[in-house]
C-alpha cells in the first residue's frame, strides 16, 4: 500500500506538471492525423495535362524555381507521374524557410508557390511539435514532457489494477446512475478509457520520443539486432570531374533512367549535392502515403554510378529486421501504417489520450476542494 501512495504521488504530480503539453500534443495529432487526405481535396493545381514531349531536367527546374527564391537553398526537386507538376522544394534552418514552387513539367511555367510554414496545418504541426515556442525552446519541453507521460502511463497501469478481483468489472466498464454524482463519473472516465487506450497512447508517445531523440532512436535500433548506423549518411563519390567534361550534367539524365527502371513508383525525390565530394541521392516513394518502404538511392555525380550506404537509409529490399522496425517508426506514429484504418486508430487513441489529462486535473481539484471544504467546516464548528 505505501508503495502505491507513492506511485499514486508520483502520477499525480508528473501529471500536474506535463498535463498542458500532453493536452496540446494530443489534440494536434487529431488533426494531423488526414493531413493528406484534407489537402488532396483542394490540391488540384499539382496536376497537369500529359504531353508527348520530354520533361524539364533536375537542372532546368532548380534554375527556373532559383529565379523566385534566389536567396534561399534547394532542398530537393520531387518528380511524380506524367500528368503531376514538379514541385522544387526550398528549405533554410536559419532564418526558417519552407517553400515550394510547383511548376509544369513540359513548359517550365510557374503554376503555384506554397509556403509549407504558414496555413492550418502549419500551425498544427508547430503546436505538435514546439508548442508554438521558439524551436530551440518547444522541442524540448516537448519532448520532456512525452517522456514524462510515458511514466505516467506505466503508473497509472498500477493504479488501476484493483485490490479485489470482484472490482475489475467496476474498472472495466461506465456503471452509472441517476444518482452518480460527477466526480465518480470524471474518475470513470480517466480510469475505463485510460486502461483502454493506455497501449496505443504508449506506442504513439513512444515513438514520437523516438522521433525527437537520436539517443533513443539508437538504443531501439541496437536492442533489436540492429548492425548498421541508425542515420542518413550520403556517400561520396568515386570520381573525379574531367576537365573537358564541365558542360555535361550527368544529374539531368538520372531522373529518366530511374523512370524507365521504376514506372510503377509514387515519386522521385531528387536532392542536389552540397559539394564536388557528394554523391547524388534521390528517394524513391514506393507506396503513397507509406515513408517506410522508399528506397534511398546514391549515384556519382560525375558518372552516376549507383553507390552504396552504410547507414539503415539505402534500398528497402535490403532492409534487415532492425532497419525496417525503426524505418515504420514515423509511419506507425501517424497510424499510416494501417492505411485509413490505421489513421482512424491514430486519431481516436490521440483524441482519447487528450481527454485524460483533463479528466486527471478534474481529479485533483475535486480532491483539493474537497479538502478546502472539510477545513472550512472544522473551522466554523470550531468557532
């Protein structure tokens, strides 16, 4: 029993002290969680009409996007189908800058410029993951804060659990009244929904932790047999550049050939190198709406033969168990694993887990008050 009041203690005060956050995280998962699906349905300028003619080149849209941002970095350039705009994406760390300038593939016309960090979805996913704070700040009270659930969880497993067998269909089920007064309705449904959903609240804030530290990504890596290194690494290239060879851009070739290889793929995101040193890299999305199963490709920029990774980031084919575990880690986050039933799971399991810290604090003030009351009355028996 002492080792339960303090366990009891301890949930109540993490809860107290991450309960805000949680509430934020939780509810602006909600809304993420059809992000795609909303935006499909008023995307229709990323379409165009197919023509029997050839495609701008990697270094022919970079050119003509540079013209809009020329102050900014090229991120990538994301090919698609035969009737699917190119979309050249712009990205800064600091000062922040997330653009993307969509332009038609066979006449190189500007169709549309989106900034990726203004509009609903855009304010969701700062509160998601900063709370709307300065990067540097939020992340972190954050990410402490989804670890500190994560103990909540595991406690409240403890206290939930009865001191009498005959008591856990009472835990189990909303045995109300007419009579039942709102505080036994509030810790019902902290309890019952709590002890429902405590898995799938687990596994969200799990691998959002995941997602915010490299650390944890690491030992989760190597604790399932992972070998390789759990990061993105971009080889360099095996040779050097011909002097008489600088008018050729071997690049504006790569995004062809990897068409003719792969029709059946969803897009190839191509990124420019930094340097003379660094290879070419272009993901491949194999399935729409998964990020687990694209293959990571490297190519000499100078001869574009196809290089190897010695991180988890190369071909999906040779994934091993540990590679592919930590890969779905995103896609299980947002419940795309599971397609749209996945993604309902992932919302209901948010919205659900944003309604606890609520019904915890309604707790605790009920308690409090109910003490504040207590003395109050001793004090005017005592008068």
């Amino acid at each position: 029993m002492k080792v339960k009041k303090i366990i009891f203690q301890l949930h109540k005060i993490l809860g107290l002290f991450s309960g805000v956050v949680v509430f934020i995280v939780a509810i602006t998962g909600c809304c993420w969680a059809f992000r795609e699906e909303i935006e499909s349905l008023y995307d229709d300028y990323k379409k165009v009409e197919p023509q029997n003619r050839p495609i701008l080149t990697p270094t022919q849209a970079k050119d003509i996007a540079e013209e809009i941002f020329p102050n900014n970095t090229v991120h990538g350039t994301l090919f698609k189908k035969a009737d699917d705009a190119i979309e050249v994406i712009f990205y800064d760390a600091k000062p922040e800058f997330y653009q993307s300038v969509f332009l038609n593939p066979y006449s190189g016309d500007v169709i549309q410029v989106d900034n990726h960090l203004s509009g609903f979805f855009a304010f969701i996913l700062k509160g998601h993951m900063r709370l709307w704070l300065p990067k540097e700040i939020g992340e972190q009270v954050v990410g402490a804060a989804i670890l500190i659930f994560l103990l909540i969880i595991i406690s409240g497993i403890i206290l939930w659990i009865p001191k009498k067998r005959k008591n856990l269909k009472q835990r189990l089920t909303f045995d109300w009244k007419k009579t039942t007064r709102w505080k036994r309705k509030n810790f019902d449904l902290h309890t019952v929904i709590g002890i429902y959903i405590c898995s799938l609240a687990f596994i969200l804030a799990f691998t959002g932790s995941v997602i915010s530290y490299n650390w944890l990504k690491y030992v989760v890596y190597k604790s399932t047999g992972g070998d390789k290194v759990p990061a993105f690494i971009i080889p360099e290239n095996k040779s050097v550049p011909l002097e008489n060879d600088a008018a050729v851009v071997p690049m504006d070739h790569l995004i062809v050939k990897l068409l003719e290889e792969s029709p059946e793929a969803e897009s190839f995101e191509l990124h420019y190198p930094e340097t003379e040193e660094e290879s070419i890299y272009v993901e491949v999305s194999n399935s729409k709406g998964l990020y687990y199963d694209s293959d990571y490709r490297f190519f000499d920029q100078h001869t574009l033969e196809e290089l190897e990774t010695t991180a988890i980031y190369g071909k999906y084919k040779d994934a091993k168990l540990a590679d592919k575990i930590l890969r779905m880690n995103y896609d299980i986050h947002i419940g795309a694993i599971g397609g749209i039933a996945g993604k309902i799971i992932a919302f209901l399991a948010s919205l659900l887990t944003a309604s606890l810290p609520v019904t915890g604090i309604l707790m605790w003030y009920g308690r409090k008050y109910k003490k504040k009351r207590v003395l109050e009355k001793t004090m005017v028996y005592s008068n």
